[in-house]
C-alpha cells in the first residue's frame, strides 16, 4: 500500500502547486494583462521558483489559457441550473446568485477574461469560437422553450445572456468603481444579498418571468 500512498501525495502536491502558481497568475494577469505579466512576476506571486513554474506550465501562453479556461469552466458549471430549472424564474434567478457570487470570489478571473475578450481575444478566439458559441447557443435554446411555453416574454435569448453577463460581471470587472461609490470599502455579506435580490427583481420581472 506504500506506493499507492506515494503516489497520492505526489498527485496532491502537484494539485497543490498548480493551484498556487494559477491563483498568483490570475492576480498577476489581471493587473498587467498578458503582454504585461512575466512569468518571473507570476513566480514571485506563487512564492515558488521560476522554474517550477515551467515544470508545470511551459510557457506563459498555455498557462494564461488555462487561467481564462478555469474562470469559464466556473461560469459553466453555474448554468447547469439552466438544463435542471423548471422555468425562468428559477434558472435564470439562480444563474444570476451563481454569476454574482463568482464574481465575488474571482473577480481577478473574471478581469483576464474582460481584458482579453476586450483586445480582441488575441489568445482565445479559438475558444469563442467552439466552447462558448456551443454553450450559448444551448442556453439560448432553453430560453427559447420557456418562451415558446408562455414562461416569460417574447425576447431575443442572445441579448438576455449578454444582459447577464455585464450586469454580473460588472460586480468584479469594476469591483474598485463599485467600492469607492461604497465609501472606499468592499460591499458587506448583507449589501451582497440586496445586490442579488435587486438584480435578480429588475431582471426577472423585465421578461415577465415573474410579477
């Protein structure tokens, strides 16, 4: 059983490492972007040395992607509430907790990928172009059924999805705007919840998704 043991703590301290080195790149990216940041810089973050960085990470491109990969797979996995929900209300109002307590918890992911996507997606067009054109167009499928159910208004899923998005992000990408408009501090467990509750009202019932 010693080798099995082994081989255990091995796959941990890796999972470990790979952990450290992606949050201190995601802090790193979001503040010089891609041109910007250095692996060096990254490394300093981690508090690892550069080299550790390449071992698992060969270049900067491929963890960059990975970082814009991990805060996407994060937004995917909040709209499975979409395929499960038994209607607008319910999906979409958990979609936007979800969205908005990501942001809360990444809003230096949520940067890379705004800062990214706003220079013309030079590193991820790719996966603009596969994963999420795929995910959006499953999304905008079941908004297309709740309306086609009378579940809510007439309206163009697209638009919908890109109103979810800004309005979610926007929490994180201009998390400083949103805290010097706060007084000059982080929004309270309490003002986080009257956030969602707000967001959540002005949206659902601007689709009819609710009185």
């Amino acid at each position: 059983m010693a080798p099995t043991r082994r081989s255990s703590s091995k796959k941990e301290r890796r999972q470990e490492s790979e952990k450290l080195i992606l949050a201190a790149a995601e802090k790193v990216f979001a503040e010089a972007g891609f041109g910007g940041a250095t692996m060096q810089l990254i490394a300093d973050m981690a508090g690892l040395p550069k080299a550790n960085l390449h071992y698992y990470f060969p270049t900067k491109e491929s963890l960059y992607r990975q970082v814009v990969q991990n805060i996407f797979q994060i937004w995917l996995q909040a709209a499975d509430i979409f395929d499960q929900a038994d209607g607008p209300a319910e999906g979409i109002g958990a979609y936007i907790d979800a969205k908005m307590e990501i942001s809360r918890r990444h809003p230096a992911g949520s940067k890379v990928w705004a800062s990214e996507v706003m220079h013309g997606a030079p590193v991820i067009q790719d996966y603009l172009e596969t994963t999420l054109t795929d995910w959006t167009e499953g999304r905008a499928d079941v908004i297309r059924r709740w309306i086609a159910e009378g579940r809510m208004d007439d309206i163009d899923p697209r638009h919908l999805l890109y109103m979810l998005w800004a309005t979610t992000q926007h929490y994180a990408d201009f998390g400083h705007q949103i805290e010097t408009l706060n007084h000059g501090a982080p929004l309270s467990d309490d003002q986080w919840s009257a956030a969602k509750t707000s967001v959540k009202r002005i949206i659902l019932r601007g689709i009819g998704a609710v009185q």
